[in-house]
C-alpha cells in the first residue's frame, strides 16, 4: 500500500514537473526569440523569422537607440518611477501605522475606504481625470503624471503596510511613549524598521508597476519630452519604423532592465509578500 502511494506521489511529481517546465517554456521561448532576432538585420527575419543570426548586426542596437530617443525616455521612467514609488511607500506606511495603531473610531471606514479603491481600474476614471487635470492645468505635466500613479498605487499599498503592522506588539509602542517618545519618532525608530521587509516588498512592486505602466501616460502626456519608455516604445514601434530589427532591438532595450531587476529581487518580493500573508 505504501508502496502504491510513493508511485502514485511520484507519478504526480513527474506530470507537475513536466506542465511548469512546458509553461516556462513558453515563458522563456519568445523572449530567446526576440533576444536573437534583435541581432538580425530586416531582411534575413523577413526570409525566416525562426533561423538563428547568420552575423550579429549590432547596427539594430545603436539605431534604435538613436531613434527611438532611449536617452530621453529611459531617465523619464526612472523618474516617474523612482518619486512615485518613494511616495506611495512613505504615505502607505504612515497610513498603515495610523489605521493599525492608533484605535480611531473612523479607522475601520478609513481602512474600507482604501481597500475599495483596489475595486477602482485605471480604465474606468481615465476620461475624468483627463478632464480634471485639464481643467487643474495639470495635465500635460510631470505632476499630472505622478499624482495618479501614487493615487492608484495607494490602496494596495495601503492594505499590505495596515496589515503587516498589526503584527508589531502594541507593548514597543507603548513603552516607547513611556519612555516620552513622540508619535513620529516611534514612526522613525521602530515601525519602519520593522517593517522593513514588508517595505521592500511594497518598493519592489511599486517599481515594476510604475515603469511597465502605459495607459496613464499615453492618456495624460502628448509631449514627446515628458513620456516614459512605454509610450515613447509604441511610437518607435507602430509610426516611425517597419524595419523588424530595430523593432526587435529596440523591444530587448525595453525589456532587459525590467528582467535583470526581477531577477536580481523577485526573491524579496516573495518573502514579502509571505510575510505580510502571515501577519495577516
């Protein structure tokens, strides 16, 4: 009977493994396709868009660098990225430590009231907040960009940072206000540290969030000056070029920054977000 178990266990093991492998697959096997592809010049993809590089064209790299004006769009991401994450972390973990420790009789509304914004689609506002910011004179503006990324960047935020800090014992903060400590100062020396790999976690998210995100700016911006890589890449890609190669260069300049950075954190990002199921 054991005997029968062990194979049967076994036997599930195998087909488990066997399904993650075909689907990481066909995870790995387009971006392969694209990264050797990128080295091809138009014509040779257009003969066989399968076959490997004869020769590596570099020339794809340095013209699409130049075209699709990498050098004005890659610092825009970084930026909407790097003070759009940095606020939306800070606000939610203050927030976070308000709901969670202070005991207020709206704290429970307030806390809703975060929560259902998660039920809120970007899609569903973006004719309104065009026509607000436009009317604000915000739009069209660096401002107008980052106020709706914090904004749809809260609520989730929110709700991680509320419920990891839940599970700080009350009795640190409570001494800490014996001891003559300010509300702020317990904020600065004992929630944020230890809330640490939540932090990182939420930082982490909100990055990727941040820089992959597309519709916002698309909707908000019409200056070529203030677009992030997104929108700046689909301009290149669908107006400015049919030449398969650039494209295909282009897409693995996009792309790397975003893969090289998951892989170099994807294990915090899943510490955190275990961590913060387990104080939950």
């Amino acid at each position: 009977m054991a005997g029968e178990v062990r194979r049967g266990s076994t036997g599930w093991k195998v087909a488990a493994y066997l399904i993650m492998v075909f689907f990481a697959f066909l995870t790995v096997a387009p971006l392969m396709w694209l990264a050797y592809s990128s080295f091809k010049p138009h014509a040779e993809i257009v003969r066989n868009v399968f076959s490997l590089p004869t020769s590596f064209y570099y020339k794809n790299y340095t013209e699409a660098w130049r075209l699709a004006h990498f050098s004005l769009l890659i610092p825009n991401s970084v930026f909407y990225s790097t003070v759009a994450t940095a606020a939306t972390v800070l606000l939610a973990l203050m927030a976070g430590y308000g709901l969670a420790k202070f005991g207020f009789r709206i704290s429970a509304a307030v806390y809703v009231f975060f929560t259902m914004g998660l039920l809120v689609t970007v899609h569903s506002v973006l004719v309104p907040l065009f026509l607000m910011e436009t009317r604000l004179a915000i739009a069209n503006t660096r401002i107008g960009v980052l106020l709706p990324y914090v904004a749809f960047g809260l609520p989730f935020m929110v709700y991680m940072a509320t419920s990891y800090i839940k599970g700080i014992p009350d009795s640190l903060q409570e001494a800490a206000r014996i001891d003559g400590a300010s509300y702020l100062s317990i904020f600065r020396a004992i929630i944020v540290p230890m809330a640490t790999p939540v932090a990182a976690t939420m930082l982490i998210y909100s990055f990727l969030c941040n820089w992959n995100e597309f519709i916002l700016l698309l909707t908000l911006t019409s200056r070529e000056s203030i677009r992030s890589l997104p929108v700046g890449l689909l301009s290149f890609a669908s107006g400015r070029t049919q030449n398969y190669g650039l494209q295909f260069a282009a897409l693995v300049i996009a792309t790397a920054p975003m893969i090289v950075f998951y892989v170099l954190f994807h294990n915090q990002l899943a510490k955190g977000f275990a961590a913060g199921a387990l104080k939950e």
